[in-house]
C-alpha cells in the first residue's frame, strides 16, 4: 500500500479567494454602505509591508467601523451556505481514501481571515489546517534538511511514500527547490493570479486537481 501525503495551499489552490472577497465587496456595498471604489482604492493599504498579508479586518473596520466579530456574524448571516472551494478541488477531496492519502491544509496569512475563508469551504473541514508564517516551500525545506518533522507541525515525512506540495504561487516551489521526497506540483488556473509568472523548473505544472498523481 502506497501511502500519499498532500500538502495543499489554500488561497487560490483549492478556494476561490478572487471569488469569495467578489461576494464580500457586494455584501459590504449593500449592508455597510462601502463602495467597491473605496474598497479598491484601500486596499493596498491593508497589506501588511513585511509579510504580505492582507489585513482583511482592519481594512474593513477602518470604512465602516465595524470590529471583527460584528463582521464576522454579518459575512455569516449573509453568505451562509456558499462554498468556495473550486469544483475540481472539491471533487478531489471528496475522493480521497484515508487509508491511503492524508491530505493537509497549510496556508500563511492573518489567523482571523484565515480562518473565517475556512467556514466556506466545506470539503476541507475534517482536515488539519495548518497557518504557518513564512514561505511554505522553504519552511519544509528547511525541516527536511535538519530533520524529519516540521517542528512543532508534528508532520512525520517519512511515514508517507510520496509527498507532495500543491500550491499557485511559483515562490513555494522557489523556496522548496529541488529536494528528495517533495514533489512540487504548481497549479495555473486560467484566471490565477500568478498565472504569468513562469513555473520553476523544479515544479511540475499542472492546470487543475484531475492532473494530481
Ligand atoms: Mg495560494
């Protein structure tokens, strides 16, 4: 018996992030009176300089003066029921034996935004999410190389057969480089964000989760 483990980013590899800040941008227009205009127009301003994250929260607090929890309760009152995971995503996970594969969620960015995108994707909610604070590809790397585990994440590698790391973004696998017992697997979907930044060679790129080993 083969034993896979997968990594899977999370924004934009299996959840539609473009497509969920959409419905936000509607649902805040109507409910908080925030026009998509200055939504854009402040957003950049809610990047955090260093890591690069997005301080959805803060960004939102500052147009309407609305805290976290109040925020949170109206995108739920609102969104309820949508999903964002992309179908093809979906449908994978949905497919998995766990006899066989253990699949896992690492993804970086703020906790709070992090983990409210989580409630809308529910294909992924009996599966370990990890949030971690820096380049994924790297952080493996780097415990590959000292040792097996990935620190406190407790991820024994070298129970698995295959490992493989699936994420958008060309920098993980820039970070992961080329390394026994990885495989890099970068997915450019037509419109990804990244989509025009090329794959590293060390990635195998694949366009959708029917293309995964
Ligand atoms: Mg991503």
């Amino acid at each position: 018996m083969t034993r896979r483990l997968y990594i899977l980013d999370f924004d934009r590899t299996v959840f539609d992030t473009d497509c969920f800040i959409a419905d936000t941008k509607i649902l805040f227009r109507h409910a908080l009176g925030i026009s998509a205009r200055d939504f854009d127009a402040t957003q950049n301003l809610y990047i955090e300089p260093n890591t690069k994250y997005y301080n959805f929260h803060g960004h939102i607090e500052s147009l309407a003066g609305i805290g976290q929890h109040d925020l949170d309760q109206l995108i739920t009152s609102q969104l309820r029921d949508r999903d964002y995971l992309y179908p093809d995503s979906a449908a994978w996970l949905a497919t998995r034996d766990p006899l066989t594969d253990t699949v896992i969620i690492m993804t970086v960015g703020r906790p709070p935004f992090q983990q409210l995108k989580f409630n809308y994707a529910k294909a992924i909610d009996g599966l370990r999410k990890i949030i971690v604070p820096k380049n994924k590809g790297e952080l493996i790397r780097e415990h590959i190389l000292d040792q097996p585990e990935i620190g406190d994440l407790n991820l024994t590698l070298n129970l698995y057969d295959r490992v493989y790391l699936v994420d958008d973004s060309p920098e993980t696998f820039t970070g992961l480089g080329k390394i026994n017992g990885v495989k890099g697997l970068r997915i450019v979907r037509p419109d990804g964000k990244y989509r025009h930044i090329p794959t590293p060679p060390s990635a195998q790129q694949i366009t959708n989760f029917g293309d995964l080993p």
